[in-house]
C-alpha cells in the first residue's frame, strides 16, 4: 500500500479507519457505562500538572493542563522554526469498564491494548497504571488492596492478571518525534550509496494531538471485542439449556 501522494501505509491518514470504527464501538460501549476519553499529558519535555477535562478540546494540543498546552505550543512552535519535531505522552482512560473483561493467560486485556496502540503509528512504548513506575517500588507499594467497590490506588491501571478489575483502565503510550524534518538527515541510495536527505512539504512538529483519537478509537475497538466476548460465553450455556441441550 503505497501512495505517493502521501496517503500510504505510513501516512497518518491511514488512521481515519480506525477513528470510524471507534465511533462504532463507542456506541456499542456507551449503553454500558463505558466511556473513553484521551488527552496529552507531555510534549516537547513540558508535562502537565493539572487536570481539567474540559479543558482537553480547547487547546490545540489536547491538554487538559491550560498552562502547560501554551507552553507546548510556544516550544513545539520554536522546535518546528529549527526544522526539528518533539514527541510526547498520551494517556488514555476507559471508565465504566466492568470487572472481568480479558483472559489470564493468551487474551490478556493488557497484551491486547498494548497490541492495538502499538499498532499506532509513532508509538514506541506503552505502559499501564504506574507503569515503568512500579519497578521502583516494593509490593507493598504496588500491590492495589481489594475491596467490596474493587482496587483501591488503582496502581495497576484498572487491570489485574489480564482482566479488568472494576476500576478505570489507564495507559500511557510513548510517542515519538515525527521522522520528516527540515534539517539535514543521513540515509542511502537503493544502490547503498551514503547521501544527505532533507524532507519538504507540511509535516507536523509533533503528533500527539493527532494521535489522541486514533488512541481512544483503538482502545474502543479492543473493549468493544472483549466485552462481546464476554456476553457470548455468558449467553452461550443460557441458550444451550434453553434448547434442551444442556442441564
């Protein structure tokens, strides 16, 4: 799949697929209870520190730090006029998502997400709850307790042994510096010849914005398939005694 237009494989227009079937999935999931929503949580190094949800749809980089959206864009403003990109953390957040979603051992929920947002172009990393945090920490630092509402700190991430655990499931995925840049790049000829490259046209100095809904919209597609999944298998004895096959 190769266009030479620009709408190829490795074009971000190759995610408006995945956007319209995440609005499919996002109507099957909302009569659950189950919502998702995405925002940017670092770009060009700045983080953000507050968290206003309403605030993620009024800025141009998805933040829900007003503060920390205008200095990303002042930076990444400053780091496109040097023909250079940034990259940056999106997180993601399904709410109302029930406990027992996934399986413990080939389907894991986790494995499953972490699959579908690598599948992203430009992401190189995911991590769950506290993430990469939790190899700084002992158990009983990590552990999330048990309780008759579900997992309390919610360390894990909202998911626990591959299966959803009642709490919010929140990931955090890694988002690299876009490649096409205006400054000087190494690369080779088809014959392996060395030669300096430098690559023109419109191309955005960081994708995190851009890569919030395509994030929502996969992580509403690995939800939507686990929860059918479950609904399945939960009907499936039902129906088998009803038709007289099974006691």
């Amino acid at each position: 799949m190769r266009d030479w237009r620009g709408g190829g494989r490795l074009s971000g227009r190759e995610t408006v697929g995945r956007v319209i079937a995440g609005a499919v999935a996002r109507q099957l999931l909302a009569p659950e209870g189950i919502g998702i929503f995405g925002h940017t949580v670092e770009a060009a190094s700045i983080r953000a520190r507050r968290f206003d949800r309403g605030e993620i749809e009024r800025n141009e980089l998805r933040c829900a730090d007003a503060e920390a959206a205008r200095r990303m864009v002042e930076r990444i403003a400053a780091i496109r006029a040097a023909g250079d990109s940034a990259g940056g953390v999106v997180e993601v957040v399904a709410e109302g998502v029930p406990a027992g979603l996934g399986d413990p051992v080939f389907d894991k929920l986790d494995a499953r997400l972490a699959a579908a947002m690598l599948s992203i172009g430009g992401v190189k990393g995911v991590e769950f709850g506290e993430g990469f945090g939790l190899a700084g920490m002992r158990g009983s630092e990590a552990n999330d307790p048990l309780g008759p509402s579900g997992a309390g700190a919610n360390r894990a991430g909202g998911i626990q042994g591959g299966i959803s655990n009642g709490r919010p499931v929140t990931l955090r995925i890694a988002v690299k510096p876009p490649s096409s840049i205006a400054l000087p790049q190494e690369s080779v000829t088809l014959e392996g010849e060395p030669v300096v490259i430098t690559v023109g046209g419109r191309h955005d100095a960081c994708l995190c914005p851009r890569v919030v809904p395509v994030a929502e919209a996969m992580a509403a597609l690995v939800l939507a398939d686990a929860y059918l999944r479950q609904r399945a298998l939960g009907a499936a004895p039902a129906r088998r005694a009803a038709e007289g096959r099974e006691t």
